[in-house]
C-alpha cells in the first residue's frame, strides 16, 4: 500500500469524483464549501452556513428523467444551491445548467396552491469544469486566449444591462484556462483555484496561501491518512479520470 500511496502523490485531488466529494460534499467539511462559495460570490452575498440535501431528484412523473447532483445544499437564508464538478466537455452543458435550476424552481411551489404568492429562493448553479465551456469542435482546449475563465451570468436587460432578476444565478469556471502564477493570485478566489488545478502536485501547504482557509485542506487531504476503503475509492476515481 505504501508504494501504492506514494505513486498518487501526498494529497488527494479535488479534480476526481471522490475528491471532490470528500473536501466539500461531508458535514465536518461543511466550511470548505462555503468558504469557496463566498469566494465566488466576493461579498455580493455572504454565506453562514449551509445544509446538505439529497442529491436525487425524482421526476414528477414516469416519463420525467431523474436527475442526480454532485452536491445540493441549502443556505441558512433559505438559498439554494447545486455545485457541480464536470470533467468531461458536454455539448449541451448550459441546457444541463438550465434543466437542473429550473427542477429546482419547479419544486418550490406546492401543487394546488392558490393565489398570487409565487415568492421563490434564490437558486443558484455552480460549475467547476475541466473543459473551455465555449470551445469549438469536440477536442482540445479552445484557442482563443482572451477567453475567460470565470463566468457570472443572471437575467438581464439586454440593452441597459441592469439585472432583470437577481435569483438566479449561474457561476461557471473553466480551471484549463485558469493560468495565473502565485504572484498573480489577487483575490481568494484566484487562491482557490490556484488549489483546485494544483493541490495534487504539491506536497505542503505554499507560503502564497491563506493558511487559515487552506489549512483544513492541507490536514485533511493527505492520502497517507485514508482508511483502506477511501484509498480503493480514490484509486478507482482517479483511474476514471485519467481514461
């Protein structure tokens, strides 16, 4: 096993199914994920806390297809949020991103209600993908280098700008065309994608990182550390991303 930790490096990658669910998808770890979600969201709402809910979701009827998410939490102002982790390039992405919301939002009126009280949360979709959302073709990274790599998108006016509706809302990174260097990284989001792309290839925790958001990471991420069944798994999920 020894031999077997050593080849996968000293810490455990977000980028895989497993680790993606093992930094942010356990209640003990509950503060990683909102701490990434404040960082996306830089102050335009700040998150306390969050509840995590079934990632399953049954149709309202046998023709309606079940949908399964990554991960589906509920703010403590009543918010609702679905945080994805995609690795494969998905043609029909945004649909995807749409479909789940609109699940969502369809579930939050009960049926026979009468009235005009359509009041809804806010829903809000979060995409962290290995691929470039808007590239051309099937393979490769798109070319085009101006393209960015974080993407903020709401309801809008499309000749004013002005926010039309302000709860719904969809934050998509592309971590390829994330290419910053430590002396680049500004802001704790830069800090944390920085980590995403690269936490499997350190092996300590860098002075250019916030020490107490990124410590939890750095103690808990360590493969020496899990259990015989969390290795399998990881294994397995590794191996998966890599075919």
């Amino acid at each position: 096993m020894a031999k077997s930790k050593k080849h996968l490096g000293r810490y455990v990658d977000p980028r895989t199914d497993f680790g993606w669910k093992f930094y942010f998808g356990r209640e003990d770890n509950k503060i990683l994920l909102i701490e990434f979600l404040n960082s996306l969201f830089h102050g335009e709402k700040i998150i306390s806390d969050l509840r995590y809910k079934p990632v399953e979701q049954d149709g309202d009827y046998g023709e309606m297809r079940r949908v399964v998410f990554d991960l589906h939490c509920i703010g403590s102002d009543g918010e609702v949020f679905i945080i994805e982790m995609q690795q494969l390039f998905q043609e029909f992405f945004k649909d995807r991103a749409v479909y789940y919301t609109s699940r969502l939002i369809n579930k939050q009126l009960a049926r026979g209600k009468k009235g005009s009280d359509y009041y809804l949360p806010e829903v809000y979709f979060i995409g962290i993908l290995e691929f470039d959302m808007d590239r051309n073709g099937s393979s490769g990274i798109s070319r085009v280098t101006e393209r960015p790599y974080f993407y903020d998108e709401a309801l809008c006016d499309k000749l004013t700008k002005e926010i039309f509706y302000d709860k719904l809302g969809y934050k998509m990174i592309s971590l390829p065309l994330f290419n910053k260097q430590p002396e680049e990284l500004k802001t704790v989001m830069d800090q944390w994608l920085y980590l995403l792309k690269h936490l499997s290839t350190m092996d300590r925790l860098p002075s250019f990182l916030d020490k107490r958001i990124f410590g939890l990471i750095f103690e808990i991420g360590e493969i020496g550390k899990l259990t015989e069944e969390e290795l399998m798994s990881y294994e397995a999920s590794l191996k998966h991303k890599r075919d």
